[in-house]
C-alpha cells in the first residue's frame, strides 16, 4: 500500500548515487536537482533514488534518470514504478524526434515489466497505463495519434486525482508535448501554464513547474511571462546543464543577450564536464547566436572554432547535427560572408531537414553573389528534400520540417529573382516566405530561423530603394524577435534613407 505521507524530498542534499554516475557527474559541491516528492509503494528505502529520478526526467537528464530508476529495479526487483521511469525516460517529449525508432522495443518491454509487476495504487496503475497508451501498437498507430491519446490519459488521471502534484506537471509537458506549432493562439500552452502556475506557487523549487512554464512562454506572445521562471529554474536545480541552459529560450525571446550568453557559457560547461554532447552542442548553438546578436563576433567566431575541434559528433542525432550544422552557418549568413556561405557543407549524416538548412546557406550565398544558376542548383535540392520529407512516414515532425524546408526555398529563390532582375517577383516570393514563417511557431531546439524571413524581406525591399516599405517589415521582425542585430540595423538604414528621400 501507498506509504504514509512524509516530508519532501529536498534533493539539494547529498543523494546517494552509484560511484559511476558520482564519477561521470565529478560535482564539487552536493547534487543540486531541486525538490521532488513523487510517492510510490515500493519498498521505503528505493523512495529517495526514485525521487531523484523523477527529479532527472524533470530537467531532461534522459540518461541519468534511466540509471537512476534502473537502480530503484535493482533495489526492489518487483517495483512497477521503476519500470514505467525508465519507459518514460525514452519519451524525449519536446526533442526532435520525441522517440527514437531504436528505443521503441526497449520502451516496450518496460511498460510490460511494470504492467506484469502490477502496482499497489491505483493512482500508479494509471500512470503506466496512460504511458502504455504511447508506447502501444507503436509501429503501426502514428505517433501524432499516440501522443494524443496518452494526454488524454493523463488529463484522466488529473480529474481523478485533482491534488497530485505530478500527475499535473506531467500533464501540463503532455500537452505541451501535443501542442501544434501553427497554432498560433497558443491554446495548450496557455492551459498548461494555467496548470503549472499555481503549482508554483505552492511548490517554488520544483524543478518540472518553472522548466515547463519556460516552454509553455517560448514564444513571442508569452515570453514576458517567463522571465520570473528564466531566472528561477538555473537556481533550483544547477546540477542539470538543461537546467542551466533553459532560461536562455525565454532570454533569446525578449533580446537579454547578455543574459543568455551567461546561461549558455554555465551550461555548456557542465555538460561538458558530465559528458553530455548533445546538451554541450546545443548550448553552444545558443551562445553563438546570442554574441552575433550583441556585436560579439570574434567569440561567436571561438566558439565554431571549439566546435570544429570536436570529434567523435553523431551528426545522426538531430540535437547536435543541427548545432553542429547551424553553428557556421550562422557566423557566415548573419555577417553577410555570402563567399563563405556559399562554401558551406554540412556534416556528414545528418537528417535530410538539417541538410537543408546546409543548402540553403549555400543557395543564399551564391544567390547574394550574382551566381544565379549554381543558387537554382540549391533550390533544386531542397524542393528534393521537400517532396523526401512529405513522402515521410514520420508524419508526427516530417509535416513540420517539409515547411520549413518550403520556406527556405522560397527565400533562396527569391534572392535568385533578385540577382536576376525579377524584382517584383521576389518581393512575392519573399513576402510569401515570410507571411509562411510567421504562422508557425519554432521548435524548442532552436533559437529561431537563422534569419527570419521578415528580416530578409526588408532588406530586399532596401535593395530596391524602398526604405518606407522595409521599415515596416523590420518594425514586424523585432515585434517578432527583439533585439536581433540585424533588424535593428536595417530599421536604422531605412529610416535613414527615408529621411533622405
């Protein structure tokens, strides 16, 4: 039966932990994850390691968490909860993609263990139930629809158990997990920041409230209502680099570069100190956009060089492919290096919506160079990889990413029309381009477009001596992402050219 209610947790003590992960953490002070009370009835003495557990799931610390759950099974070998965290531990649930193919099976058999175990709580039954409703018929049922179903499930198990603080974190990251990006009114996330915010209240050092109200904000019509959670959720649990790194979507959003910049330096140290690459790469892909938008070139500039002295990168795995692939290009397209992007290669084995980030980069800078047929040459490939993605059978991100795909295409022939004196032409394919961007809502593994789109528009519209017009479109580009350089300037030249005019 479920133990009598005890004291929270506070995970900011020392935890018990095996030597390995005591190693491969190489912490100086005491584990720092936050507060975490998750009861469970297993024997008493797995309690604190599952907490912990929870605590790593919490700030994404995927790996870590396994082992710390697979622990709790070691301890007690019939303890169902044990089974359902490292279920959940393969669910990546605001990652790209949110399950890897290859854990599919592993997830599996883990919720079987759990379900065969049995629990001792109805409560617990109905957490590895609704988890067994994602990973269930799993190569025949579309993610899309598994994932709704297990937010239904989770919304089930809320009504029954309207005071379980968990069960209302993890159903507030369900729905963030199931939210669309061209819903731009932001409903789901608008209901689980109505989850998450009272539970913060109430529980200040949670970890999973203020990471999940963080993504619940990122976005442009919220992020000012995330910067009390920003600068709370390094401090509640700095042992997690995610923690670290997390305040910086809502420091991007607002234009708090220098902000970010300390954020992004914190946790690319520590994952780099507890061997996290992706967590490292994906940091640094932040740092690096943060120091170009605050005139920091030359350190923008040291860390591509940083990254360029790694080795051993799984470009496979789209968090460091695309850090690893967006990182130079970056330095070169946001600096107007059109010789250098137009050289640009990405690494090899990324996924093919990576790769085209790589085309358009290369088409871009053969485009601004006059190089009319090698930039068609680009748009070519990415319609290639248009129609690869659309013909995908991963719908749950293909769909996305095969608009994204359209959207720099769009811009790499516009700027083609442009070179080859099709002016009107471009300004509607870049306004079409534009006006496509700003109905879809950014994925949470990336700052944003290398160079929105609204951006690019009025800058064309400068190119064609029109300041008046490209004030606006740069007015509309900081409204939509504040503080970025290259707005900024361009706002700065219109209005001068207008006041010549």
């Amino acid at each position: 039966m479920l133990h009598s209610p005890r004291l929270l947790l506070v995970l900011l003590l020392v935890l018990p932990a095996s030597s390995a992960a005591q190693d491969a953490h190489n912490h100086a002070a005491p584990e720092k994850l936050g507060v975490v009370s998750f009861p469970i009835s297993c024997q008493p003495e797995v309690q604190q390691q599952f907490d912990r557990g929870v605590a790593l799931l919490h700030s994404f610390a995927y790996a870590d968490a396994r082992s710390a759950f697979q622990g709790v099974a070691e301890q007690d070998e019939r303890c169902a909860m044990a089974h359902w965290g490292i279920a959940m531990t393969y669910f990546r649930q605001l990652w790209d993609p949110p399950i890897l193919p290859e854990t599919i099976s592993s997830a599996q058999k883990e919720i079987q263990r759990a379900q065969q175990f049995g629990a001792n709580s109805e409560r617990e039954r109905n957490f590895i139930k609704a988890l067994a409703e994602l990973y269930q018929n799993a190569n025949s049922v579309p993610y899309s629809t598994r994932a709704l179903n297990y937010e239904r499930a989770m919304s089930a198990l809320v009504s029954q158990n309207t005071a379980d603080l968990e069960a209302n974190v993890f159903y507030a990251l369900a729905l963030l997990a199931d939210s669309s990006p061209t819903d731009k009114t932001h409903s789901k996330q608008k209901q689980a920041a109505s989850l998450l915010e009272p539970l913060y209240r109430s529980h200040p050092q949670h970890p999973g409230i203020p990471h999940y109200l963080i993504h619940a904000y990122d976005n442009a019509e919220m992020a000012p209502r995330g910067l009390r959670a920003a600068k709370a959720y390094a401090q509640i649990a700095p042992s997690a680099p995610h923690a670290l790194h997390m305040p910086s979507h809502i420091f991007t959003r607002l234009g708090l570069w220098d902000d970010s910049v300390a954020s992004n330096l914190a946790a690319a140290k520590a994952a780099q100190q507890q061997g996290d690459t992706g967590e490292e790469l994906h940091a640094m892909d932040y740092l690096v956009y943060a120091y170009l938008q605050s005139g920091r070139d030359s350190e923008a500039d040291h860390v591509v060089q940083q990254l360029q002295g790694m080795s051993g990168l799984d470009a496979a795995d789209f968090k460091v492919g695309y850090a690893y692939t967006a990182m130079p290009i970056r330095l070169a397209v946001e600096r107007s290096d059109w010789a250098g992007a137009a050289k640009i290669v990405s690494p090899e084995g990324v996924p093919p919506h990576v790769a085209a980030i790589a085309v358009w980069a290369r088409g871009m800078g053969l485009s601004r160079t006059g190089r009319v047929a090698g930039a068609q040459t680009e748009a070519d490939r990415l319609r290639q990889i248009e129609t690869q993605l659309r013909a995908s059978d991963n719908q749950s991100t293909s769909d996305y990413w095969a608009a994204q795909v359209h959207i720099l295409l769009r811009e790499v022939m516009a700027w083609s029309a442009q070179a080859g004196g099709k002016y009107e032409e471009a300004v509607t394919l870049l306004r079409d381009a534009a006006d496509q961007e700003d109905g879809i809502e950014k994925l949470a593994v990336t700052p944003g477009p290398i160079v929105p789109a609204r951006e690019e528009l009025g800058y064309l519209l400068l190119e064609q001596n029109h300041p008046e017009l490209a004030a606006t479109e740069f007015q509309t580009a900081l409204a939509n992402a504040p503080g970025r350089r290259g707005a900024l300037q361009g706002a700065a030249r219109a209005a001068q050219l207008s006041s010549h005019k």
